[in-house]
C-alpha cells in the first residue's frame, strides 16, 4: 500500500504520524535544496513542533529541488502527497518509524521557474531556507570571494526572469516583492559553513549589486541573514531503507530518509518578519551561533574527514567500520582530542571533551551506513573548508599537528593511489579530480599541495611539511597501517 493522505491512517501501530491536520498548514516558508538531510532535520523540527504549537500551521514548508538529478526525488514527494518517513535508527538495534507532514507542497525547476519565483514572492512566505551545499555559493577558492564568473550566475544575470541558481531565485523573488511593497523574507542558510548566513548575504548582495544596485540597496537594509549551525547524521536512502520503511509503518515510501537519534540546530535569533516557536522542540535559538558552528565543523565534519581517506584506504565501506578498527579510532581522538579541540574555543553550556566523547560514538554507530563514498565526495572542498582552516590554526598557536597531516597524507595517497591496501579501485569524486590526479602522480612529493590554493600558508611551512612529507614516505614504504600508527605513537 503506497504511502500517501488516503493511506496514513493505515500506518502500523508504532508508527509516529502527523496529528494535526495537514489540510489547515499553510505555506510560509520556501526551502531551496529539498534533500535528505532537510527532511531529516529542519523538516521534522517543523513537523514536532506543528503536533505542538497551532500558530505553526502558518510555517508550512515548500519544498524546492534545482537540480535535473533530483526529479526522481521530486516525483516521489509530489505522488506520496509530500509524506514520507523518517527511519531513526538506535545503536540498540531499534528504529523509530515517523511519518512526516510538514511539507505541504514541492516544486521542481525543470519543471517551469515561475511556480517557485511566485512561491518566494507571495506574502504568506516570511523565511527562505537553504540547504544548497558549500558549492552552491559560487566562492572563488582562493580568495573566498563571490565568483560572478560562475556559468550559473552569468546565467542569471544574462537572463534574471529565468533563474537557474538559488541566488538568483532569491534576487527575483524579492524583487517583485520589493515592486509589490511587500516586506522581504529572512534568508537563513542551513549548511555546513562557517558564517553560512553572513557568506549567504555576500552571495547575493554581490550577485544583486551586479544586476540592480537599487533592489542591491534594499536587499542590504532590510532582509535578515541569520547564521545558523545543524547537525545531524543522514545516508544516502537506499533499497534496504526502503524495505524497511515499509516493514515499520505497512506503507510502501519510495524516499525514506535513514539518520542517527541525535540532532541539532543552534539558531540566531533575528527573524523580522517571524518565525515558527522552533524553541518549543528543542532548537536553541541564540545571540551568537558561531561557538557552535566553529566546534561542529571542527569537530564533526573536519572528524568526518579524519576518518574517510585513512578508512578507504584500509579498505573500509562504511563510517561505522572504519571507526572501529583500532587504527583509524585512535586517529579520530587524536585528532579530536589533541588537535581540534583546541581552536574551538569555548562553547555556552558545552563540556567539549564529552563532546568529543560522543563524536566518537556517533560515528561509531552501525545503524547508520555513511558510505566511505560519501565522506570522500568532494574532497579537496571538504578539506579546505573543514581540516585544513585547523591546521592554519595550530601552526599559529605553535601546537602541533600530527593527525592533521596524517590525514592530508592519506588524502595524498588515496587521489594518488585510486586503490586501497587490497588493490581494490576508489573512485575519486572531484570537480578538481583530473588536475588533483596529475599533480599526485608526480615524483615530487610536495606536487598535489605546493602552489595548490588550498594549501595556501601551509606548503611553504615547515613545521607541516616535515611532517607530512614523512608520514607520506612511510605510507609508501611501511603501509598505511603502520605509518599512521606509527605516527600516533610518537606524538603520544
């Protein structure tokens, strides 16, 4: 029996399920990047909250894919009536089936533009959300600065009424709100970047400044960018997740979202045009939110990284696997313990090293099948936005940084290698993969960081190329195994 509004009421006991009526939920916020991690997070805040709070009915959300490679999910969403469930799997062995409501509508921009431009324009929309990942704002890599060259953005300047990419759907969505004399909305980003609501106003006020310094000028004077920092675990779906959505609730759900019990959402708290109680379940709406952002993306996310190229080069498929193999833990406490911790600083209410402590335990946990794939994804942008800005940060501080360079040095064995310690193939996923390729494959082994802008202030320093350059020698002549243990042992 497919999921749907007909069949909710069939759901298996057991099965948590929207209690209110969705029928009285009116759209109020518009969310750019409608993924798993949204649906598994800001989604079910919503839907927890809308059980609780009727004054949510007014925060429905809107649902908004971009992308060609999301249709499938857009289709799905659209003919389960936006229903879908929730798959929170415990260590334990147990999973919490809920089914989640608080999407009232998707659209999808292949589709046609005007829909979701009508949809950031109309006056019950107070807050646009986004989940558009760390490529999505158009950043120059080595300056940090708004690429306007980025083909996207050219696109919409060259074509503003037709936008392809989020920020221009923001610009045209608030300047026909501005020509209506309607207030604008609150952009609140909700990826994983330092300052993602400050890097949010960047983006558009340069990309707006560009096309209409006049909307550029009101856009700087009245919308709202809170920073915001989340946290929360979600895999890819796969058939198996599936299966078991539909083993838990007796309805068949062809997207499933699978996450870890632990979530997390620190917001800042200037909304001039309103927000749903989000503090009624649990968000932490606060004045300042970058101790919180700095000590997730230095501990979660650069922890992520510390444990995916040593993970697949030993062979690892899964998050959970390379966490337990003695090696790559004592990498991670390390790492979390000895090297991260220290340019976080200190956190409201947070013991850090118990933070730490459930880093550990988070990744370790053999319910959730983050893929090594997933963690690799990417990687010269993950590292330079997650590990490499705390090795800046070490140096500077004349601490040291042995982990760090442990994991640089697998990086650089695995965009080399392409095989793991088996001889059997990784596949590098990278928009960078070709240039990353040549430059690993040269005799030198200072290639792949030397003149790389991501490695800028750190491949001319000695204090981390020593380091790095014999951790790699011993990586080719003792193994990876044995050189990261190794190392370990003699900064211990």
């Amino acid at each position: 029996m497919k999921l749907c509004t007909a069949t909710l009421a069939s759901a298996r006991q057991g099965t948590a399920v929207p209690s209110y009526d969705r029928t009285t939920v009116r759209p109020g916020i518009v969310h750019i990047g409608m993924g798993n991690f949204h649906r598994a997070h800001q989604a079910v805040y919503l839907d927890r909250l809308l059980t609780r709070d009727p004054t949510a009915r007014d925060f429905g959300l809107v649902g908004v894919n971009l992308l060609e490679q999301d249709e499938r999910l857009a289709r799905v969403m659209a003919g389960q009536d936006r229903l879908y469930t929730v798959l929170e799997r415990h260590e334990d062995g147990t999973t919490a089936a809920r089914i989640v409501g608080s999407i009232v509508d998707n659209l999808w921009a292949p589709d046609g533009t005007e829909p979701i431009i009508r949809a950031l324009a109309d006056p019950r929309t107070r807050i646009v959300t986004l989940t558009i990942t760390e490529g999505g704002y158009c950043q120059d890599p080595v300056t940090g600065e708004v690429d306007l060259a980025e083909p996207g953005l050219q696109a919409d300047l060259a074509h503003p009424r037709a936008p392809v990419t989020a920020f221009g759907y923001l610009a045209e969505g608030l300047r026909r709100r501005r020509s209506a004399s309607i207030a604008p909305f609150t952009v609140l980003s909700c990826d994983n970047v330092i300052g993602n609501g400050d890097l949010a106003r960047s983006v558009l006020l340069a990309f707006v400044t560009a096309l209409d310094p006049g909307l550029a000028e009101w856009v700087a004077t009245n919308v709202a960018f809170p920073n915001a920092m989340v946290d929360r675990i979600t895999p890819r779906t796969s058939a198996a997740d599936v299966d078991e959505a539909e083993a838990a609730t007796g309805l068949r759900d062809d997207a499933p979202v699978p996450c870890e019990p632990f979530t997390q959402w620190v917001v800042e708290d200037t909304f001039p045009s309103g927000r749903p109680s989000w503090e009624m379940v649990g968000v932490q709406m606060v004045d300042d939110v970058r101790p919180f952002e700095l000590m997730k993306l230095r501990l979660i996310n650069a922890g992520h990284q510390t444990i995916a190229y040593a993970g697949a080069l030993l062979g690892h498929e899964f998050g959970w696997q390379a966490c337990a193999d003695p090696t790559v833990r004592r990498l991670l406490q390390h790492y979390l313990e000895h090297e991260g911790i220290h340019t976080v600083g200190t956190v409201p209410g947070v013991d850090l090293h118990a933070y730490c402590d459930s880093v550990v335990e988070r990744f370790s946990n053999p319910r959730i099948p983050d893929t090594m794939a997933r963690l690799c994804n990417q990687s010269s942008t993950m590292l330079s936005t997650f590990l490499l800005p705390v090795a800046r940060d070490l140096l500077r501080d004349g601490r040291d940084l042995h982990a760090v360079a442990t994991v640089v040095a697998c990086w650089t064995r695995f965009v080399r290698e392409r095989r793991d310690e088996h001889g059997r193939p990784l596949e590098l996923v990278d928009t960078r993969s070709d240039d990353l390729h040549i430059r690993a494959t040269r005799d030198d082994p200072l290639a792949l960081i030397r003149g790389n802008p991501i490695f800028a202030g750190l491949d001319d320093d000695p204090r981390f190329v020593e380091v790095y350059t014999r951790i790699l020698h011993d990586m080719g002549r003792l193994g990876v195994r044995r050189a990261i243990d190794d190392v370990l042992a003699s900064a211990a």
